[in-house]
C-alpha cells in the first residue's frame, strides 16, 4: 500500500491525520473517454482504495458534453461534496479545503492554492498536447513549488506518456516527408531543455512502459532523483488487481533504488 512518509498527513483546518496522503493530482483537462484519461481514472481510483485524500487540478475548462467521468461522479469517487462544476481557481477566490476538484483560471489563483500547505504529493502529468504552448506540468509545477509553505514543499511526481524527446528523433530519422520531417527536428532540440527543467522539479519521474523509462533515464539522469514505472491496467480497475498494480509507497520512491513500480507498461 502507498504509505505516508514520516511526518507527512493531512493539516487541513488544523487536523493532524496520519492515515494517508494529501494527494493533487494535476491534468491537462478535465478527465475524458480517451486512454489516457482511463488510466488516470485507474491511478485515482487506486489511490482512493489505499485511503488516501486525493483531490484533482485541471489546467483547463473542458466542455460538459466531453468529461468522463461526469464532474459529479468524479466528486463521488473522491469523497466530497458535489459543487456541480470544478471549483476555479482566480482572482480573490478562496481555495476549498482538500479533497476536491479545481480549475485553474490563473496563477494567482493557483498560488493562493499553494499557499495553504494541504497537499504531501502532488502527481502532475507531462504531455505535449499543447506544443508550442507549455505544458500543465510547465506551467503549473513552479508556481505550486515556489509558494508552498516553508516546510511542507509536497513530494512531486512527474507521470509522462511517452519518451518525448527520443520518439522525435526517432520520428526525424523516419519521416520522408520534408516538412513533417522539419517539424520532428525541431522537436528534437526543442523538446529536451523543456523536459529537463520539468524534471529538475520533480523527486520521481514516472513513466508508462519500461522502454520509455529506459530511454528518458538515460537522456536525463541527472534530473530526477528517481525514476519509476507505474502499469496499469484493465485489473486495476476490479478487486483481481494484483499488489503489484499502480504506483510503489511515495515513501519506498525515495528510500530505495530506482526500480520499476510494478512492472512492465500498458
């Protein structure tokens, strides 16, 4: 199970819990019907199951026609009370205590979010959906860090999709297209100062498959202090998920070698 390290729980309203995490998990968007969306939902799912306060950060709106599960659903699964829509996160609003779901409007917003201390590990994913324009985990993780109270920075957990950089140059040596073959080389030195200062931020970098873990460790080693796998699968989501399924102790990840967290990819 996903143990609390020492000294960390819950300080919400002055509680001081110590039966699991505080748990952000941070996303492009609002969950929806796509695979990678579903395996989030395994992670989540996973995450509650073990007892841990697992509340969710979306960069972005996403229409109500797109989200799956339902943002109500998504407030059932986490345990807190249905707000109808994702709390946003601006102006002079006041953050909700955790767990909950929030919607990034600005910095501000997310700084004040910051501020408040409540959360021992923040998992963001790293995707370049957006690309030219920065990713969540770009965007997001800085101003999550630079505001934490002195004391309680949480742990932070990278989760990327793919080896970015080598799947460029890999795309820029295949292509025969000129222009697409333009477009991947320019992803090739664009791409790696863009994840080393992600990683940088990160205690654990994350990834999907073995090889990918493979190839980004080799590339930036000198990052990241540890670098895990996390599989999941159709068994993550019924009670035959095996203890070797998702995530290793956030505690364990920073005690023991790097190693994977449960095996091979999917």
């Amino acid at each position: 199970p996903l143990r609390p390290p020492p000294g960390a729980g819950s300080s919400v309203g002055g509680c001081e819990e110590r039966k699991g995490l505080s748990v952000l998990l941070i996303h492009e968007h609002h969950l929806k019907a796509i695979g990678s969306d579903l395996r989030l939902l395994g992670l989540l799912l996973q995450l509650r199951e073990q007892g841990h306060r697992t509340s969710l950060l979306f960069r972005g709106r996403t229409p109500r026609e797109e989200r799956s599960p339902p943002t109500s659903e998504l407030y059932r699964i986490i345990g807190a009370e249905d707000l109808g829509d994702p709390l946003a996160l601006g102006g002079q609003a006041t953050p909700r205590t955790p767990p909950s779901i929030y919607e990034m409007q600005d910095l501000h917003g997310l700084a004040a979010l910051a501020k408040q201390g409540w959360f021992d590990a923040v998992l963001c994913t790293f995707w370049f959906w957006r690309d030219p324009a920065p990713s969540a985990a770009e965007l997001l993780l800085p101003t999550l860090l630079t505001h934490a109270p002195a004391g309680r920075r949480p742990f932070v957990a990278v989760l990327s999709d793919d080896a970015h950089s080598a799947k460029a140059a890999m795309m820029a040596g295949w292509e025969h297209v000129e222009e697409r073959k333009a477009l991947w080389r320019g992803k090739m030195h664009s791409l790696p100062p863009r994840q080393h200062a992600v990683y940088s931020l990160a205690d654990a970098v994350v990834h999907i498959s073995e090889t990918d873990a493979r190839l980004e460790r080799a590339a930036f080693n000198g990052t990241a202090r540890y670098w895990r796998v996390v599989r999941m699968s159709l068994r993550s989501f019924t009670r035959e998920g095996g203890a070797d399924d998702g995530l290793e102790s956030i505690d364990d990840a920073a005690t023991r070698p790097a190693t994977t967290c449960g095996g091979g990819g999917g």
